[in-house]
C-alpha cells in the first residue's frame, strides 16, 4: 500500500537514503528541510518540501498532519551541548505525538543502540549506568514507547555507533568518522586499554531498509536493532583506520585516555555489542551491504 511519508532530517546521512528507499518502494515522501539548497536536493529526489527545523513545532506539525506515517531521523549533532540536543528531540517526538494521537498512524524514531554489562544487547534491553549518550537519550524512547497506548503505531529504531557508506559527500561512517579525525589530527589511532572494547555497526543503506519496514509493519511499541556488525573491536578498527592513513596505531590508557579522545574517550572504554537477532524475526529484516571494517577499507577516502 502506497503511504504519504513525512521524513524529518529528510537530506541527512540516514534521511537521504531513507528518502530513496521509500521513493523506491512506491511511497510519496515529504521531508523537513531548512536550507534552500537542501529543498532543491530533497525536490531532485522527487520528494516534496516543508520548510523548518526541529524547533519549528509548527513545521512538524504540518509534516505529520498531512502524512499517513512519520520517519524521525533529525537530530542536533552537537556534543558540546548534548542536553540541549536531546530535549529539542524529546519536544519534537512529542508534538508529532500529539499530532498522530488516536490515528494507528506509524511513527518510526531514531534512537541508539543500548550497552548492557557482559553480554550483547538486544531489543529488550535499555543501557544501563555509567552510560552517559544513552542516558540522555532514554527518555526520548520512553516517550515514544508511551504513544502506543494512545493509538500511535511508534517504533524506535536504534541505530550503532558507527553508521557507514558512500555519500554525496564521500564515505562516512559516525564516531568511525570521529575517530578518524581525532587520528589526523594526533598524528596516531588509538584504542582505549587492549581494545577489545566492541562497537556495532551498520550500513547506512541497510537502516534505510529497516525505516521503510518500520512504518510499513512493525508492531506498536516496537524496540529495533539497525545492526549489521554485532561488534566490531576498537583496537582492530584503529588498526583499520592505522593503516589506511599510514600513521601508527597505539593504545591509550589513563591520563591519555582523555587528552587523546575528549568527548568520545567515556564511550570508546566502553563494550557495547548489539544483536538484531528479534528485528530479524519480526521484520524478515537482514543486512545485506558490506560490514564496516570492509566498506571503510574499500570506499574511505
């Protein structure tokens, strides 16, 4: 069945290819947009416009009304005021929630992989202290979870730390992307303590597929996992990036840890693999694109 889409965060790294794979499937997209040369990019696309940010309520609220389901995928990424970020996303979710109230419309929304001590995590699992992303990142879920029972089909879709492909704009691949700066601008990758700390990862085209399922299918109140890699080590991802810039590849430890990563350096001592193995079997979703450690050495730079 053909639906009406509104796609926030519609020329982004995941929008875009949301955008696509939605147009590709027969759906009619709108998507939010601030900036006229990101409404020539998404009306290129052969989506329609509405014009606004995240803290244009109204601009959300006239994207949702005239849509049949809502794609979440914007958010402010600046770490140096990540609270800031996380409650202009919670006020957002909310006002596209109150628009879709009572409708069984669906409303897929972007969230992040959780890390569980000791083990991998699954769809059921929410992170536990001392992570400090996913911390401010939960009440996002909680509200978007809470819709279900006033008749919004809402999903969360977790996405891993590192979302990888070609773009537009060249290779990019999240906090991967983020590490491979922090490398050239210390002249060495690093890992924190022996490395073997995992991240999952997934391909930008794959979580794609799983936002177009999401709003076609999946269940009110539904957790799932965009995981292609279920856990890539750090120590074997700085190694990757090592080689492919020609520079060193060093633990940190300590004091280093710190002076080396700045903001990443909590989240990169940290094991945080996720499973899919339940979005697997409730959405017939797999990967199919190239894991990390191999699209990285095949398309980076």
């Amino acid at each position: 069945m053909t639906m009406r889409i509104f796609v926030t965060g519609a020329t982004g790294f995941v929008g875009s290819a949301t955008v696509r794979e939605l147009l590709k499937a027969g759906h009619q997209v709108t998507g939010l947009v601030r900036s006229d040369a990101n409404a020539e990019a998404l009306a290129a696309m052969g989506a329609a416009v509405v014009r606004g940010s995240l803290e244009d309520l109204e601009a959300l609220r006239r994207g949702a009304e005239a849509a049949d389901g809502v794609i979440h995928t914007a958010f402010i990424h600046d770490f140096s005021n990540f609270a800031h970020s996380c409650a202009v996303d919670q006020r957002a979710i909310a006002t596209i929630g109150e628009v879709l109230a009572g409708s069984n419309r669906p409303f897929a929304v972007t969230s992040g992989t959780p890390a569980v001590a000791g083990r991998t995590a699954t769809e059921s699992d929410i992170s536990e202290p001392p992570n400090p992303v996913s911390a401010l990142r939960a009440p996002a879920e909680e509200l978007t979870l809470a819709l279900a029972a006033r008749g919004v089909r809402s999903s969360i879709v977790r996405l891993p730390r590192s979302v990888h492909g070609a773009s537009e704009r060249g290779w990019r691949g999240g906090f991967t992307e983020v590490l491979v700066g922090i490398a050239r601008k210390m002249g060495v990758s690093a890992y924190v303590g022996d490395g073997t700390q995992r991240w999952p990862a997934v391909h930008r085209l794959d979580t794609a597929r799983l936002f177009r399922l999401a709003v076609e299918k999946a269940p009110a109140g539904s957790r799932l996992h965009a995981v292609g890699d279920e856990g890539v080590a750090m120590r074997d991802l700085a190694t990757a990036i090592g080689r492919r810039l020609g520079l060193p590849v060093a633990a940190k430890t300590g004091d280093e840890v710190a002076a080396h990563f700045g903001f990443l350096a909590a989240v990169g001592a940290i094991d945080q693999p996720a499973s899919s193995a339940r979005t697997h079997e409730l959405l017939g979703w797999q990967p199919r694109e190239l894991g990390l450690l191999a699209d990285f050495d095949a398309n980076y730079g």
